[in-house]
C-alpha cells in the first residue's frame, strides 16, 4: 500500500500540472482500500483536501510510516519468529552412517569440559541397554600421548607438535557396541509394535534373536541406504498437481508441520524410498525409522554432555548439531532429514542455525587439516590440491580440495562418489555362503538359530576387515560358531563336500590354487570329533575378486575418470587421503597405493579414519567457513531462452527504472543504490541490452 502512495506521489511530483489533490485522493484512495471493515472512520479525499498539507509534508509522513512498519517487521521476525542463534555452548557432531553411527563434541576450552568417572549406576546413559548402549563407565576420550596408539589423537593436546590451538577441545562418544571398536554405534534399531524404540545397535539385535515374540518386534538395519536410490525410477512432483503433493505429505508426516512441504522439491528424480522393510520382513515408514534413530542419538548426546563433561545446565537449544550426510544425497533426501530432525526433537524450528547439514568427506578434509596441524609430518602450503576419498559402508564420497588459506579450502571439482560402500563385501560373501552351503539351508539357520546367524554375522564382518593382514597368506579364514558346524554336520554338509567345490564367481579352482582348493574346512583341538574352533577358509584370490568387484574398481575407476576429465585442474594433485570404514582395509590401500603413486600422488591414511568424519564435524560447528568456494553439480536458472543473443531490458525494469530516476532525483541515495540506477538508466536510456549472461 505504501509502496503505492509513493509511486502516486511521485508521479504527481513528476507532473508539474498535478495539484495537492490529486495527490490526497491517491493517499484516500490507498487508504480505504486497506480497510478491513466498514466501521473504520475512513479519511475520503475531501476531507484530506481541507487539510491543506503539501506535497514534501506528506512525503515524509510516507517515508516515516514505512520506517515503523520496517521497523516493526524486523522485530517481530526477531522476537516471534525465525532467528539466528550466536551463542551456542557446544558442537555436536553426529556421522550417521550405513554401518555405524558416532557422535563428537566440540567443547570451548574456558568451560568445564573435562569428563570425570562416573561412580553411580546413575551414571549409566540409558537403563534399556546395557550391550550396544553408551556405558557410563567407558572412557571417552581418543587422544593419547602414545605414538604406539592407533587411535587418532583427539582432545587436549592441539598444542603438541606444532599444532594449531582453535581454542576447543574435540571428544568421541564411546560405544559398549563392540563389533565397531567401540567409536560407532552399529545403525540398528529395533521397534515395539507401537513404533517405540526398544533398543539400539548390537543390544537391540540381540534382544530382537533373543526374543519369543518376534511378530510384535521390527528389527532395522542399513536402512540408511533408503535415502539413496539410484536406479530408482524417474517420477516428479508437478507443481500444479495438489493431489501428488497431498500425497507426498501424507506420506511424510514430518512435512505436514511444516510451511515449506507444501511446496516439495518439484521437477525432480524421487529419491527416497518411503517405506522400509524390516529384518523380519515388516514394512514401516521411512519416517517412523529415522526420527526415532535420530531421537535416540539426541538422548545419548545430551546425557554425555550431562554426565561426561560435568555440563549439566546444557539443553538441546544451547547445542548446534551438524548432521553428516554422504555427497551423493540429492536435495529431497537434505530437505527430508531436516524434517525428521524437526520431528524428533532434535533441533526447534524457529531457530534456522540450529541444524547444519554438511557433507561427509568436506568435515574429513577439515580434519584431516588439523592432523596434519599437530603431526608436524607434513605441511599444507596455499595452492597445495588434494582428494578426500570417504569409503564408508554405503556410500563413498570424494572431494578434491584446494588450500585457499589457513583452514580454508576450495572445492576444485563437484563432489562425487557412488554406491560402493562396504556393505556390498558382507552382501556378497552372504552369498558366497549361499552357493557353498545352499540357500535353504542358510536361510533354516537364520530361521532356527538366529542369534548364532547374528554371531555368525559379526564374524564375516571382523574377517573382512581382517583380509589382507598377511598379504602372503593363500586363504583368509571367518571363524564358524561350533552350533553352526553342528548344524552343517546335521544336514550332511562334510568337508569332502566343501573341497569339491571348483568354481564360484567365474573363478576356477584348478586355475587359482595351489593345491586345487577354492575353500577348506579346518578344526582345531585334540580331538576332531569335538572341535574346540572351526574356520571356513577362502582363498585369498575369492577375497581379491569380491573386494574388487564390489568396491575397489568402482572407486578406481570413478577416481580415474574425474582425474582425466578435469585433467587441467587436478594434474597437480599432491595426496589422496583415505577415510571411512573401508580405508582400514590393507588391500584397498595397496589397491589405492599401487594406482596413483605411480602417478607422484601420496596415499595417506589418518590414524584412524573411522573417525575422521564425525570429528571433522563437531569441528565443523565453530568453523563454518572451512570450504570458501564449491562448484556446483546443477545449473540453476528461472528462465531459459533458446536465442544466442541477448536479452531486452523487459518491461518490468524500464518501469523501475522510470520509478529510480525519479526518485533519484527528489531523494539522496547511497553509493551502492547510485551505482545500481546509473546502470538501469545509462542501459535504458540508450536503448542497449543488458549484459548476456553465460
């Protein structure tokens, strides 16, 4: 409305004829329509007209409304509404990963931040569990002043060795979850018939195998991957179609609370699978899994920062969470994890700073920056370019960065990746089990015996990570529970019947070993009938097929075609680092060495690039403007033309412009808005074109 009365003003102030009626009408005319009932005491023209006031009195009075309702706009969007938080106590990092999930602290020096031991049961982080679950008796910390450890080195010693002093002290969440070392979680839930959380990790697949009453329970696992499809087929979301986006919403419960999900990601690939499908088959809302996940890792956060680091006044709003999510994730499956993270109580909406989402391998490359820091092993120097390969269970993620400054990059080339994580291994060694032993029989032993099915599980995962320990070695065993090898025995299986197997996954037995074996059945103790342990032993060159096949050549491969296509920009790359679950591997890391060092690129490997991510990420809270630059993977635009010249001035802008000289004219103007309307004018004026954008 203001906005009009000042276009009538001034067009009346153009007209040297128009008198100070013409100018009250418009203001009249302005005012009743604004008005929202006939009561209102509205001011007609006549009445305006007897006032007598002139025109640069009312302009005043214009510009002085306008200021209030500025004015007032901004402290309600302040008070009321969405604001940005500066004051938070602490950063919460939190990797959600297919395999495992952690969790670091980033905590400021000058508070009390020093974990103490606790002495209670009370201590305990959470009464559900007890195995899987965060123990308040575990040590925290990762740093150490042992060169021995092979942990990375993590909280108070940023001044050894040269390093840099941030002014915050980094923490790891430790885990009682054994099959991941103790620093992540394993990502499983399990779920009451009620869609509440009954447990997590290791404790939840033991309480679900343990349980009598599995209808009622729904185990979940790797389901992380259900953000990521990429074979998926093509559909949109039209933005005129009220019934798609009605379903879309019902669908997504999160995204009826809020304003935005009524206008989903439009014209683009669905991305996410809105279902799961549970361990036992039960098929559950996406939703429903990832808000109680991301609950439950709140909870765990919080107590620690309660009972770990003495900080007991801290709640959710005095915490910045960074959420990590692979690269590859599209802008539906960001837009989908803030809603979830809204409705689990994990962040409050008011507050835009209070959730970040930021990608996998930028918060290993800030960390990675720090290592180096204290390592003293080597330095960056600005110009210096390097690649972050993020090899985790679903997913692996790379970037190339370049140092722009101390602590601060610049992405070379768009990040990229693919669905080559290490799940893929544990997927097909299940079903090498398959072909050796049968696939009714493995699926009667999953059935029958389930919690020695999850043991057995837990033993092909440690011997994958195993592999290549002894690059010598003609096979690499996985360690069979004595109830399985009972359960072969039952059903016939003998070794002779193992030994006679001659080919799997297009290799051949009488080409590949020595002495014509693809796997071999080995008992110890003294007396075999009664074994006191029994390994399933493959050849080495099956392990090289299926890690090869899987995920190296996939990563190879990807990073290969990048480097060649952007040959310009990344031909002077000096290190590779490694992170992530599978860069623990031996063999990948000859795979990696053996490819590029040829090439004078160094492969390095952190101390422990299990953590590199999700300390990078607490890190990343207090130091948001690590990547200065990124390219983009997307042309954005809001109008396209198929003509190669340039675009007239359209009709829009000559009657802005028309509005700025004039206004100009009866007005000061700062140096930037002077600039802006010298442009428009000199370009209309002259009846040129504005300049073509590439």
């Amino acid at each position: 409305i203001f906005f009009s009365i000042k276009l009538d003003i001034l067009s009346c102030m153009g007209n040297k004829q128009a008198g100070n009626n013409d100018v009250v009408r418009s203001v009249a005319r302005a005012n009743n329509s604004n008005s929202d009932s006939k009561d209102n005491d509205d001011i007609d023209a006549d009445q305006i007209s007897t006032l007598n006031i002139d025109i640069d009195t009312l302009l005043q009075l214009v510009r002085a409304i306008e200021k209030i309702k500025r004015d007032d706009a901004a402290e309600k969007l302040t008070t009321n509404k969405i604001h940005m938080k500066q004051d938070f106590q602490i950063y919460v990092g939190i990797d959600f990963g297919t395999n495992g999930c952690g969790i670091a602290y980033a905590v400021r020096k000058q508070l009390p931040a020093k974990p103490q031991q606790s002495t209670s049961n009370s201590s305990q982080i959470n009464n559900v569990t007890d195995d899987g679950q965060t123990n308040g008796d575990s040590d925290t910390d990762t740093d150490t002043d042992s060169d021995e450890s092979p942990d990375f080195k993590h909280a108070d010693h940023d001044e050894q060795e040269g390093g840099i002093d941030d002014g915050f002290m980094i923490h790891n969440h430790k885990w009682d979850d054994i099959a991941l070392d103790n620093s992540k979680l394993n990502t499983c839930i399990l779920l009451n018939d009620k869609d509440e959380l009954e447990g997590a990790g290791n404790f939840a697949r033991m309480t679900f195998t343990d349980s009598e009453n599995k209808k009622s329970l729904k185990l979940f696992d790797n389901f992380k991957m259900s953000l990521f499809e990429p074979y998926s087929r093509e559909s949109t979301i039209d933005d005129n179609d009220d019934d798609a986006k009605e379903e879309y919403k019902e669908n997504n419960t999160a995204a009826k609370e809020d304003d935005d999900a009524a206008n989903p990601v439009v014209h683009s690939k669905q991305t996410i699978r809105h279902t799961v499908v549970s361990y036992n088959g039960v098929v559950t809302k996406s939703e429903i899994v990832f808000v109680a996940t991301l609950r439950f890792l709140k909870e765990k956060a919080l107590q620690y920062i309660h009972d770990r680091l003495n900080m007991r006044t801290i709640t959710a709003l005095d915490v910045q969470w960074i959420l990590t999510i692979p690269a590859l994730y599209s802008n539906e499956s960001k837009y989908m994890m803030r809603q979830w993270g809204l409705a689990s109580g994990l962040i409050q909406k008011d507050i835009t700073n209070h959730l970040k989402i930021v990608l996998e391998p930028e918060c290993a490359s800030l960390e990675i920056q720090h290592e180096f820091h204290r390592s003293r092993h080597v330095r960056f120097e600005k110009g210096d370019k390097y690649i972050i390969v993020d090899a985790g269970g679903g997913t692996v993620d790379i970037v190339a960065h370049e140092i722009f400054s101390e602590f601060g990059v610049k992405e070379i080339v768009a990040s990229f990746g693919g669905p080559f994580g290490s799940v893929n291994i544990d997927r097909k060694l299940a079903q090498l089990f398959e072909e050796v032993f049968g696939a009714d029989l493995m699926q009667r032993f999953q059935n029958e015996r389930p919690k020695k099915y999850v043991k057995w599980l837990e033993n092909v995962i440690h011997s994958k990570c195993a592999f290549f320990s002894d690059e010598n070695a003609d096979y690499n065993s996985i360690e069979l529970e004595i109830d399985f090898y009972n359960f072969l025995q039952q059903h016939n299986i003998t070794k002779k019947m193992i030994k006679s197997k001659k080919e799997i996954f297009g290799l051949n037995a009488d080409a590949l070993a020595i002495d014509g074996r693809l796997f071999r059945l080995t008992l110890t103790g003294p007396d075999k009938s009664f074994p006191d342990n029994v390994y399933f032993e493959i050849h080495q060159n099956i392990w090289k097929k299926i890690f090869d096949m899987q995920c190296i050549d996939h990563i190879l491969s990807t990073i290969q075609t990048i480097m060649s296509k952007h040959a310009q920009k990344l031909n002077d790359v000096k290190y590779i680092f490694m992170v992530g679950g599978l860069s623990r591997s031996k063999y990948f890391q000859k795979r990696m060495k053996d490819t590029f060092e040829c090439e004078n690129i160094q492969i390095v490997i952190p101390r422990n690039p299990l953590l590199s991510v999700v300390s990078g990420a607490a890190r990343y809270g207090y130091k948001s403007d690590f990547v200065h630059t990124r390219i983009l993977k997307q042309t954005y635009a809001v109008r396209v033309s198929t003509a190669r010249h340039s675009l007239m001035i359209p009709h829009i802008v000559r009657d802005l412009v028309k509005y700025l000289e004039v206004e100009r004219k009866e007005n000061d103007q700062d140096a930037d808005n002077e600039k802006m309307i010298d442009v428009l004018i000199t370009a209309y004026k002259s009846d040129t074109q504005l300049p073509e954008f590439n």
